[in-house]
C-alpha cells in the first residue's frame, strides 16, 4: 500500500510539474486523474482441473519422433470455473528424463466472480527427471471483466490429480 501511495504521490507531482510548465493537455490530466482512482489487487485462486491431451500430426518428420504435438482441453473447478483450448508442442531429449513443452491455451469462464477470457503461455523443460515449469498470463489478453489480468500459475501433479495455483493482479475501479 506504500508503494502505491509513493507511486501514486510521484504521478500527481509529476503531473502537476509538467502541467505547470504547459506540457500536459487537459485530457491527459484527466487520464492520470483516472489511473490514480484505479486501485491494483493482488488475489490467490486456487483449485483443480482435468486435462485431456490429444495428438495431433507432428511438423516433424524425421525418425526418431522426438518432436510431437498436442491438443488441450482443461476443465478448471474452483476459484477459477472455466474450460481452455489450446495446442502443445513437445521435444524429448536424447537423454531419459529430459524433454521440454511450450503451449498456449485459452481460458473462459469466471475468476473469483469476474467473466471474460485470457490466455496462459507456458514453457517447461524436465532435465533428467527435474522439472521445471513457468505459465505465465499472455499481457493484454483479458477480455470483459478480465480485462488488465496480469498472472503466474503453478500446476501441481500429486496421486494423478491436478492442481492449480494462479497469483494474479487486476485494476479495479472503484
């Protein structure tokens, strides 16, 4: 909360300085105006999903198969009640136990009650059995009520179940 007083205080001073020296229009004070009655709230929403993966013909040609393809379909239950559709590609490594995936997926549904749509981008690897995963929220790809969703999401995998953990900011007006 600090911080974005500092921030807020640091925009109004800033405003008020240019202003005075004639380089900020009307309109542009009133679109600071605007951004300073914004307030950024940082949420937790937590919960599981089912996945269904379908493969799909490779760009990959070449013997050994390591490339391949994949359709997504997610059911996600929780603070986040939405479906997703979206397409993974995957390399396996020469050594067992390393490989690597990228994919984007849409989401719609809801978000602790907000409607909309946006889309996660993922990149993991897994070198010799240790996995490491980063799914981020695409910038700018919220719509309706999601609008402005910015977001990192954990997966985890225990007993064949997955979950879900999505840390995430959105401004909100008030």
């Amino acid at each position: 909360m600090k911080n974005q007083i500092r921030d807020a205080a640091a925009i109004v001073a800033g405003g008020c300085l240019l202003l005075s020296c004639g380089a900020l229009t009307y309109a542009q004070v009133n679109r600071t105006a605007a951004v300073l009655k914004e307030r950024i709230v940082t949420s937790r929403a937590s919960g599981t999903f089912e996945v269904k993966l379908n493969p799909l013909p490779t760009y990959d040609r070449a013997e050994g198969g390591t490339l391949g393809r994949m359709s997504i379909d997610k059911q996600f239950r929780g603070n986040l009640e939405a479906t997703s559709k979206g397409e993974m590609l995957t390399a396996v490594g020469s050594v067992k136990g390393s490989a690597g995936y990228v994919a984007i997926e849409r989401v719609s549904g809801t978000l602790d009650g907000r409607s909309g749509t946006f889309v996660l981008q993922h990149s993991g690897t897994m070198t010799r059995g240790a996995p490491h995963l980063t799914i981020t929220v695409v910038p700018d790809s919220g719509t309706g009520q999601l609008t402005g969703l910015t977001g990192t999401m954990v997966i985890e995998i225990a007993d064949g179940k997955h979950s879900y953990s999505l840390e995430y900011t959105l401004a909100m007006t008030p």
